[in-house]
C-alpha cells in the first residue's frame, strides 16, 4: 500500500498540473453579503487551450460586456493581460500598452471614476505600481497614466474611494501575513503610506482577491486563503475602521471552490448583475514533466534580466 501511495506521489507531481477557468454567476455584491455565499452554480465558460485563464476582472464598455483576465501558458512561464468581447474565450485579444514582453502581468484590477475605466495591472517584476486608462473606443488598448508606487515586488493591488480618500490595498511578494495600504485625495496626487505599514494580519487576509467593494456603506476586501494551498479559497472582509492612522477588520465569511473546479478559488468580481469568479482543478498532461522544466529554466533567465535592468 505504501508503495502505491508513494507511486500515485510521484505520477501526480510529474504529470499533474493546474488548469484554472472562469466562470459566473447571476448575484450582486448586497446579494452575496446577505446570503454569504454564491448564489447557485456557476457558469463555467468553455475551456481555453491556454493553462490559466485566471484573475478576471469584468466591465462594460458602450453596452457589451468585457472580460479582462491572465492567461498563462507554462511554454512561456509569463502571464499576460487579455480581454474578450462577451464571455466567449474566442473572441479574445492581447491587451496592448503595458510594459515590456519580459514582465509577468497579471490581475488587471478595473475601477471608473468619472466615466473613465482605469486599470491597474499586477507589475511586480517591474517593482511598479501603474495607473492605466482603458481606451473605451478600443478597449483591448491602455494608456500608461501614472506610477503610483515604486521600489518593491507588489502584487494584487486593489483601490477604491471611501470616507472621500483613495485607499490602496497591496502586498509585497513572499511577505505573509503583511497588508500595505496607502491613501491619496485624488488619483493623480502622491498615495501617502498608511501610519501601520506593514500591517500585520492574518495570513487569510494578507493578499487581496479581488475588487473592494462596499454595501450599506460598510467597507468589503476579499482576500486568498492559502490554508490548503495556493488560491486554496476567498474570505471576506469587513474593513470595520480605517483612516491614516487606524486599521481594524474582522472576517464575515468563507467562499469555497466548487465542482468540477473545486481545488481553488482565488478572484471574485462584480459588473452588471453578475458575479466573477476563476476556479481551479487538476488535469493529466504527459508534456507536464517538459513544461516544468522549461518554465524553471525561463523564470531563471527573467530573473537574471530584471536584476540586469
């Protein structure tokens, strides 16, 4: 018996690999608070070729839905950003304007403030937080607006205006249980750090997932739970007090992953009525042994660049 579990160890770890989806449901942030779970079972779209299609973020844009999302292939051990017309993998395109080829992007986090869709992709290769606008008559391209933050591997940053202030959350790469917040008055002035940074949470609230939001006026985060593994599941947050100097939260509840893709859930996302989520099961590929390799082998070599540049 141990044998064959120390069989079934090995075959897992060199032919099994993650293959993550997105799909939706009908529910509204007031409906998710209220019932504290997803309402009813998820729209899983048709599977892309590609290993991830993970992080979406959803909008629309001159009444047609969008989809912005990563997609990773192992061949090229990089993510990048892209978009669909509809929610329909077939009618994807490159999203077009951010950084070089060289740089691993990912979570394009979507907000409006006046008309205008911003965008602030996951960078943390260029050690950059970036502000782009989204071009609403040509929505697969982004225009570099500003650096909000620099100096440090941030991932998953997430904003929103709340108390009439601008309020960043982010983390740093590898760095667990630590949150960074940062305020502004506008989007175009400097983001100040908050007095607590780094902010020392739980692990389960350490990395966001997802678009704060905000229901009867009460502040929400979702954050990953790496409990049982990486984007393992979501909490979420309530943000109970928050200004310059104060930071209090307490966690409401727990979304857990559901068949067929019940190994992970690490992004949820609102637009329009429905609910965004990506999932994550286990598939068998005889090239995982292959792509494991190369992709080491490629994240070796960007890293040696991005410590050139």
């Amino acid at each position: 018996m141990k044998l064959i579990n120390l069989f079934q160890l090995y075959f897992d770890k060199l032919f099994i690999c993650d293959k993550w989806n997105i799909g939706y449901v009908n529910q509204t942030p007031e409906s998710l608070i209220n019932s504290q779970k997803l309402n009813g079972e998820i729209n899983w779209l048709q599977e892309d070729s590609a290993d991830y299609a993970a992080d979406p973020f959803i909008t629309k844009i001159n009444g047609r839905i969008h989809l912005y999302y990563e997609e990773l292939n192992f061949w090229k051990a990089k993510g990048e950003i892209m978009m669909t017309d509809g929610l329909n993998f077939k009618k994807k395109r490159k999203v077009k304007g951010i950084m070089n080829k060289s740089v691993h992007l990912s979570y394009p986090y979507l907000f409006t403030v006046k008309d205008k869709l911003y965008c602030i992709p996951e960078t943390a290769n260029a050690k950059q937080v970036a502000l782009y606008q989204v071009d609403k008559d040509n929505p697969q391209k982004l225009k570099k607006i500003r650096v909000i933050l620099n100096g440090n591997d941030f991932v998953d940053s997430s904003i929103i205006y709340y108390q009439d202030k601008y309020w960043l959350f982010t983390s740093v790469s590898g760095r667990h249980g630590e949150l960074h917040i940062f305020y502004s008055d506008t989007l175009l002035s400097a983001f100040k750090p908050h007095a607590l940074n780094p902010i020392a949470v739980d692990n389960h609230v350490s990395r966001s997932a997802g678009s704060l939001f905000i229901v009867e006026q009460k502040l929400y985060m979702p954050s990953q739970n790496p409990e049982k593994c990486y984007g393992g599941s979501i909490m979420i947050n309530e943000i109970t007090h928050i200004n310059e100097t104060e930071f209090q939260y307490r966690t409401a509840f727990e979304l857990l992953p559901k068949l067929p893709y019940d190994q992970g859930l690490h992004t949820i996302n609102f637009a329009d009525g429905l609910l965004i989520v990506d999932g994550k099961r286990s598939v068998f590929n005889v090239f995982t042994p292959l792509k494991k390799i190369v992709r080491k082998i490629r994240n070796y070599t960007n890293a040696n660049n991005y410590a050139c540049d």
